[in-house]
C-alpha cells in the first residue's frame, strides 16, 4: 500500500526511530573510550526514583586483642551512607514540516529523508555525551552529566560530589599525580624515559588487592611518550577478552604489565576530540559506573508518532537519555597532569 497521508509518514517516522534507537545508544557508548570500557565490563546500570542514590560504606569496625578481664570496645559506629547524584537529561531534537513530508511522499524518499535526520541526530547525541564526559558538570548551569573533570577532579580536596564535600571526608578523594612535581627520583618530565617508571609507580601506589587503576585513557601527547618507552616487543595491542586487562572492542590498548597488574593505555584522539591535553585517567572500571533511568535509554522524545503543534503544520521528534556518570569507589580513580 502506497505511503500517501501525513498520519502515515508520522507512523513511518515512529518506525524508523524504534529501529534505529538501539543503534543510537551503541553509537554513544563506544564513541569514547570511557564509555565503551563502561558498557563492555558491565558497568550500565539503570536505576529510578527522585535520585540516584548509591550505597557507601564510609567506616569500618576495629578489630582487638584481648585476654583475660580486658575491656571490650563497643563504639557505636554509623558503617552506610549514601552518595546522592541527580538525573541529567540530555535530548537532540528535528522536525520535519508538513510541505517536506508532502514533497517526499513515497517509501523510497521518505526513508532516505528519516535516515539523513535520524544520523544527523545520532551524530549531535554521541558528540555532547563525548564533551559531557569530560567536564565538570557545570555546562549548561548544570544540567550535563558531571564528567570526569568533575568525578575525577586536579583539586581532589576541595567542592562537592553526590552530595559529600570532599575537603572534610578525605575518603570520598580521588588522587592527581602531577608528572612534573611529584616523582622527583624519577625525574620531573613526562617523557619516553621517566613515562614507564612513573606508570609502574602509580598503579602500585593506588593498589590494594585485586583492585587497581587498570584503564589509563590518554591524550596524544602522553600516549606518544608512552609508545617510545616501550621497545618493539613490548608494544602488545590487546582487545576486549584478550587479556587479563580491560582491552575493549572498537579502540586498540597497549597492554602493560605493572606491580599491580596488567594495565590497558589507551589513546583518545581522532578528528573532533575534547580529551584535554597531557592528561591521563587512571581509572577502575569496577568503581564507576553510568546510571541510567530505564525508559531514558536514548529514545524518542516523544511518545508513538510524534508531537504536532495545534497551530503549525509540522512534527518534531528526537532522541532523549537520561542518566549519570557516577564514581562509586574514587580510591582507585587517579588523573595524571603530564605537563
């Protein structure tokens, strides 16, 4: 049957926006390194209510010795609280008049006319979470997600994250490393020879058990200091399972061996990138996490065929998510200043 009405072109654009959402959502998330780690390792969770509310165990019980009649400690203790992040809601919007639905009658057209739109959207959705990832969630008077400049700040000690002032709980502090001020018996540079050395240092410092930084996202430049410290056969690129790292599919790793534990570096680079420059993040994929609300996970904006002004002749659509990027654990969340 011939696509002929407006009613069904707005059918047609509903249909399109449902089978291209889950592309959307994989175009952002393997956009940026960070994210693509994040949803690989399982670290996309969902969540609802007023407020993201996570979990923290902000004290722990004392253990003692004893003999005889010693006394034994009771010390009342408050173990749980709660870090409190709001909803972030980002939307990339289109629409499409009444005249140009008319003039692109016809399955052939139409398609060709939703698909331009619908990537033109898809592209502006993964470009303003890329950028939100790496701020500090003060853009737009606040309403982006709070990024890694803000999650993984160079003042640990100073504002407040989830609802805790990081200059009282110095448990809630993530650690800088500044390359050229804080490694003085390796050297005060960030270079091909003091690159390696620093690496090792860091990941042992910020390690305990198990857990360690074991994703270093780079920019070029640090990355470049990274590649020439290691000779020819220690350049190993690794993938997502590969190794004992965090490799992930879409980005290549070197993969380096640390007291801690393998380590993947990765480079975040490309035509259009806002990876602040001579920065590292040394992250845990298993203390951070993207929250996300369930009926939010990049879908229409609006529900079935769209919305139509009562006084224009037109439809707007768009794709909208809603969700947080939240550090669970900041003990092992580290940033590297390399210049």
């Amino acid at each position: 049957m011939p696509i002929t009405s407006v009613r069904e072109l707005q059918q047609t654009l509903t249909a399109s926006m449902a089978q291209r959402s889950p592309a959307v959502q994989d175009l952002v998330y393997n956009s940026t390194p960070l994210a693509a780690v994040l949803r690989e390792r399982g670290r996309i969770k969902t969540a609802s209510g007023p407020e993201i509310r996570i979990p923290l165990m902000i004290d722990k019980l004392q253990a003692q010795w004893f003999t005889g009649y010693d006394k034994l400690r009771v010390d009342p203790k408050e173990l749980v609280n709660s870090a409190v992040f709001t909803w972030k809601r980002v939307v990339s919007m289109f629409s499409l008049t009444g005249t140009e639905l008319m003039f692109n009658e016809g399955r052939g057209r139409i398609l060709d006319l939703m698909s331009t739109y619908l990537e033109a959207a898809e592209m502006s959705a993964a470009e303003e979470f890329e950028t939100a990832l790496h701020g500090d969630g003060t853009g737009t008077g606040g309403r982006s997600i709070i990024g890694m400049g803000g999650a993984v700040p160079i003042i640990t000690n100073s504002g407040t994250y989830g609802g805790i002032d990081r200059a009282t709980q110095t448990i809630w502090r993530t650690t800088t490393y500044n390359a050229t001020t804080d490694f003085p018996t390796i050297g005060a540079a960030w270079n091909s020879t003091t690159a390696r050395p620093m690496i090792e240092r860091i990941a042992a410092l910020r390690s305990k058990g198990q857990r360690y930084p074991r994703l270093w996202i780079c920019d070029i430049l640090s990355y470049q200091a990274i590649s020439a410290s290691l000779v020819a056969h220690q350049r190993i690129t690794t993938r997502v399972g590969a190794n004992p790292g965090t490799a992930f599919a879409g980005f290549e790793a070197l993969s380096v061996w640390t007291p801690a534990g393998a380590i993947d570096i990765v480079c975040a680079s490309g035509v259009g990138n806002v990876m602040p420059a001579n920065t590292i993040y040394a992250l845990d994929p298993e203390g951070m996490a993207i929250y996300e609300f369930p009926s939010k996970r990049f879908v229409p904006f609006h529900p079935g065929e769209g919305m139509r002004p009562i006084n224009q002749d037109a439809v707007a659509q768009g794709i909208e998510w809603a969700g947080e990027l939240v550090v669970e654990n900041p003990r092992f969340q580290v940033r590297v200043v390399t210049a």
